[in-house]
C-alpha cells in the first residue's frame, strides 16, 4: 500500500507541485487583496484562469503525442468571432450558436488532425499556416470589433451557480469529468500516451495511432472552441485579434510546462494543465495587489516563467552518466 | 547518402518553381511584376527577412527552435537607435552594440538550452517575455524618439554598387559565411550531427553544448542585425517590430527544405524559401483581395507547397 502511494505521489510530482504553488499564490493574492476574500474576486480570477486553462487544454492533448498545435490561440479567436455573430437573439437561437461555435471548433481540429496524420507535416508548421487560416476565417466573420451576444447567455457563463460557485470552474470540472477522464482511460487516450513515449512502439504493438493522433488534434479544436465561447461571454462581442491569438497560444505551451506535461510527449495530462494555467494568471494578480509599477510587469513575467521553466533541470543532478544527457 | 541529396534538391528545384509560377501568376496581373525596379525592391524588402531567417535556420538545423526572434529583433533596432540618441561616439558604435546585445541574449538562450537542458521552445520564450519586459521599461512603453544614424541608413536604404541595394549586399556577405561555416568547417559538420543525433556527436568527442550555445547567439546576433536594418529603413524603431517576422522565418527556412527535426537542409534553399515567402506576401498585398483572404491564401499556400515536397516519412516499423 505505501508503494503504491509513493508511486502516486511520484508520478503526479507536476501536477502536484503546480496545484500548492497555485493555492499559495492564491491564498496570498486574497489576503492580500484590499476588498479581501469575496465571490466577486473569486469569480474573477476564476473566469480568467479558465479561459487560459481551456486553451491550455487544447495544446496539452497534441503534446501529449508529442506534437503542437500552434493554431489553438487562432482558433480561440475565431471562436469568440463566430460566437459574437451567432450566439444572439432569442435563447433558442443562442443554444444552436453554441453548437454551431463548437462543431466549428471540431472541424478546425479535424483539419489540423488531417494534414498532421494524413499529410504527414510536422505539427508545428502545419499548425502555424492553418493558424493563419483560422485567423483569416476570423477576420472574415468579424472585419470590425462588435457583435450584439445573447446578455443571459453571457451572464450566465462567466456568472455563478447559486451564488457560490464560479460557473467557469463548473464548466472546468465538467470539461475534466465528461472529457478528460473518459478520454484518459479510452483506447484511443491511452494510445495518446503511447505515441508520445515512442511512435514506433507503438505503432509495432498494434497502436492504432492515425485515429489517436487525429482524435487529439480534434480535441484541442474542441477545447479551444469552448475557450472562444468563454471569452464572448467575457467580453460581450467578438474581435479578430492576431495579438491575443498569438500570446494564449503562448501562453498555452508555458501552462502545459508549468503543469507538468513533457513538452516531448508521453507524460502529463489535463489536470495539471489547468493548475499550471492558473498559476500563470494569479501571477498577474499578484503583481496588481502588491503595486508593482504596470511597466515592469511584463518583465516580472518573464522572470518568474524563466525561474518556473528553469527549475526542472535539476533533474540534471541525477543524471548518472553524461551521455544520458543526449538524445 | 545519395538519396538525401536528391530530397534536398528537390526541395530547392519545388520552392525555384513556385517563385517562377508566382512571377508570371504577378506578371499576369500587372506589367511591372517583372521589372528590375520591383525585382530589387523586394530583393531589398527579403533581405531583413533572409538575414532573421540564417539565424533561425541554424538553429533549426540542430533540431531546436528559437521563439525569442521577434523582441530580439525588436530589441537590436531599439538598442541601435538608443545608442545613435546619445551622439559622439556612442552614436558610431550603434551598430556593433546592437549586435552585441542580440549576441547577449542568444548567448543566454544557448546556456539555457545546452547547459540546463530546458526545451528550447519553452526556454526561449520565456527569454522573449523577459526581452520585451526590458524593452518596455527602456522605453515607458513609448515608441522611442530617437532615430537612425547615417550609418544605419546607408546599409538599409542606399544603392551603392551596382544600383544593388547595400542591405542585399549584407545578406549576401552573411549567407557566405555561413554557407561556408556549414560546408567547410567542423563547427558545420557537427551541427548537421546535432540535429541528426547529439548523441553520436557526444560519443564522438563533440563538443554539443558549445556548438549549440554558438548556433543561439549567431541567431540572436542575426536577429538583433536585422532589427538594425529594420530601424534604418524606417529611420526608427518602435514597439513589436520584430512580430511579424518569426513565422514567416520557420516558414521560409522550412520552404526551402530544411527539416524541422533538424539535421537536414541547405543555405540555397533558405534563399529559396525567404524570396517565396517575400514574393508571396509581396503579392498578396497588391492584388486587391481583403486582409481575409489574404491570411487564408497565405496558410493555405503554405500548406499546399509542403504537402507538395515538405511530406515526413511513414512510421512502418
């Protein structure tokens, strides 16, 4: 029983350590905050953490084959412009806008997926050139910042259930329970895995790895999709924003870092994602309620996720051999 | 051995073609796509990109990537005029001190990647993020008033020898280098052996971590020239100069049949690949199509060309 416990906790080390370095954070940003702990903060910071953690989502699936999709930010953005122009007028309407923004979601997937599997291009430059496709669609749709979206449905997504619970974290937790988890334990989830530790094992174990590798990229086009939706219901309208794009697809890789998954595939997964997401957004947080000058922000930024992608060579001082070092 | 030669000529002879069938496709459009004028300009606007994209190239040849590209760029043409703002003597060193600071920063990414053997994707972009931190504070987040010095111009801008423009000149003087570091050094040899395995490399008394190191900062210094240039052209620098040149950087270099994976491609192709990716965005913003469908024909244009002769191996066994 001990062992199994210990291979646990050694297995789950990412995620682990991202989720306590998120409650501190956390716990400091609230007491720290003047307006001190509310639903109102929490609600805020929850919205924020879970439009990055979606997209994060989205980039940590192909990783795990050990492979990228650089569209997702794109895609997030064509989301939110198809989303401003369909989820409008009456409920009912709006609930088939939803649809519509999510099966728009799987196709850009699929499209991904097609030309990764089925092109055989590496994913990085085909996801880079269909980011520029996503992006036009983006900007066909929504020429001009705007977009009249349907008020309830806004409010309810970024609101609260029963005024205590975020309705990002429900949303979090479903994506998690319904998705997450059915896919880890599936065939095709496993086979995931199993690519990105090593393709040609895979594929000489009878791996079907065309579908597994297919099935990842159409789910990141798929959580991407909900992010667009997420970020309409922030914003109330639609904006074909490359700049935005670009830094959540960023940002999306060093989530993935910062929750554990192996940017060369094979191990990690969505739950440490989401901690990992929200640690870099509370990191924002905490320089707003410790007063730091806005100017030296972005370079606060960029040393705590130089410091936080640096601690992971100490590995390095456990490698027995040099060349072990070496691919 | 053989078999790789032919891959890579055939990679260079797709991209020769596609800049020919792009050509006469302008040619049809408007009289003054073949003229010498509009062929130097864009020979002119290919060079920033081509001296980013020796960089890059190098770095992707061993197998890694730099994300840093664009606020290194950013940061080469800011630091150039800063230096140009305070007059005298600091005004003349304008030039070697921006390169000098890229040199810095790709230094520092190569000691990341090689010695703390983080992921370069990651590594660098964190070392972007902290470039553009140190820009923004350089510069309160302002567009810096001060402007480009004589010299600065004059390697951008002027045609000195024969009705060339001086920033192709610069291009061509770097390319030759590193066509020659690449083929005729060890340094070359054993950056092609990085990115085919730094294992072997290692095994054969190697020094990988120093070549990788070398391999950032040349990118990083290549970077930081461009930014010069760039600043020269416009006669100043200003914040994201650099955005929007790194994807189209890894495609030019991609285009032109290096390998992602590393371990694969030549200069020729590079060229190759910067003048298509030049051409192309050059004639997607004269014919008259909206921004749209001018981002949807670029992806898709890419796509298309690496389905053509950019396709991986099969997995069999």
């Amino acid at each position: 029983m001990r062992r199994d416990w210990s291979y646990w906790l050694s297995s789950n080390r990412g995620p682990l350590i991202a989720a306590a370095l998120f409650v501190a954070m956390f716990t400091l940003f609230v007491s720290k905050h003047p307006a001190g702990f509310s639903l109102n903060i929490v609600n805020t910071a929850a919205n924020k953490g879970a439009l990055l953690a979606f997209v994060a989502i989205a980039q940590t699936i192909p990783v795990l084959t050990s492979g990228l999709d650089l569209s997702v930010g794109m895609v997030f953005v064509m989301a939110n412009c198809l989303a401003s122009t369909l989820v409008v007028g009456r409920p009912v309407e709006a609930a088939l806008g939803v649809l519509v923004v999510l099966v728009s979601g799987l196709l850009c997937g699929a499209l991904n997926g097609l030309i990764v599997v089925f092109g055989r291009l590496q994913p990085i430059i085909a996801t880079l050139a269909t980011g520029a496709i996503y992006y036009g669609v983006a900007l066909w749709l929504r020429p001009a910042p705007g977009g009249a979206v349907n008020e309830g449905f806004a409010d309810f997504i970024t609101g609260s259930l029963g005024n205590a619970v975020p309705f990002s974290i429900v949303l979090l937790a479903g994506a998690v329970l319904l998705i997450w988890i059915p896919y880890r334990r599936s065939v095709l989830g496993r086979a995931a895995f199993a690519i990105g530790s090593s393709e040609q094992a895979a594929y000489m174990s009878g791996v079907p790895v065309a579908r597994a590798k297919f099935l990842a990229y159409v789910l990141a086009g798929l959580f991407a999709a909900i992010a667009g939706l997420l970020l309409t219901g922030l914003t109330y309208s639609g904006e074909a924003n490359a700049l935005l794009g670009g830094s959540y697809t960023l940002s999306s890789i060093a989530a993935v870092v910062v929750g554990g998954t192996s940017l060369f595939g094979g191990s990690g997964g969505a739950i440490g994602t989401i901690f990992g997401a929200f640690v870099l957004r509370t990191i924002g947080d905490l320089l707003f309620v410790f007063d730091l000058d806005p100017l030296w922000q972005p370079l606060f930024l960029g040393m705590v996720l130089l410091i936080s992608v640096s601690l992971g060579s100490f590995r390095l001082l456990r490698v027995k051999r040099r060349v072990d070092l070496y691919r | 051995m053989r078999g790789m030669i032919d891959r890579i000529d055939k990679a260079l002879l797709a991209a020769l073609c596609c800049i020919v069938v792009l050509l006469l496709g302008g040619a049809l459009y408007s009289r003054n796509f073949l003229s010498l004028d509009y062929l130097l300009q864009q020979l002119q606007v290919a060079s920033f990109l081509g001296v980013i994209a020796t960089g890059v190239m190098l770095v992707i040849l061993l197998g890694h990537i730099d994300l840093s590209i664009p606020w290194v760029v950013t940061t080469g043409g800011m630091m150039s005029t800063a230096a140009a703002g305070h007059g005298g003597m600091a005004g003349a060193l304008a030039i070697p001190f921006a390169i000098g600071c890229g040199l810095g920063i790709g230094l520092i990414n190569g000691i990341g990647v090689a010695y703390l053997r983080v992921p370069s994707m990651i590594f660098t972009l964190a070392i972007n993020a902290i470039a553009q931190g140190l820009m923004v504070v350089h510069t309160s987040g302002f567009a810096p008033q001060e402007h480009a010095t004589p010299a600065m111009r004059f390697i951008a801008v002027e045609r000195s020898i024969l009705g060339i423009p001086n920033a192709v000149w610069m291009w061509a003087a770097i390319g030759g280098c590193t066509v020659v570091l690449l083929r005729r050094t060890t340094f070359g040899r054993r950056v092609y052996g990085i990115g085919n395995s730094e294992r072997a490399v290692f095994l054969s008394r190697g020094n990988v971590d120093r070549v990788v190191v070398a391999c950032f900062a040349i990118a990083g210094a290549c970077a930081a020239f461009a930014g010069v240039l760039l600043a020269g052209y416009s006669t100043k620098a200003y914040q994201a100069m650099g955005d929007p040149y790194l994807l189209p950087a890894i495609a030019a270099v991609v285009l032109g049949g290096t390998s992602i994976l590393g371990g694969r491609g030549t200069y020729l192709g590079t060229v190759a690949g910067v003048v298509l990716v030049t051409l192309l965005q050059s004639i997607l913003s004269i014919v008259q199509v909206p921004e749209a469908a001018r981002q949807i024909i670029y992806g898709a244009v890419i796509i298309l060309m690496l389905l053509v002769y950019g396709r991986g191996q099969k997995v069999v066994s």
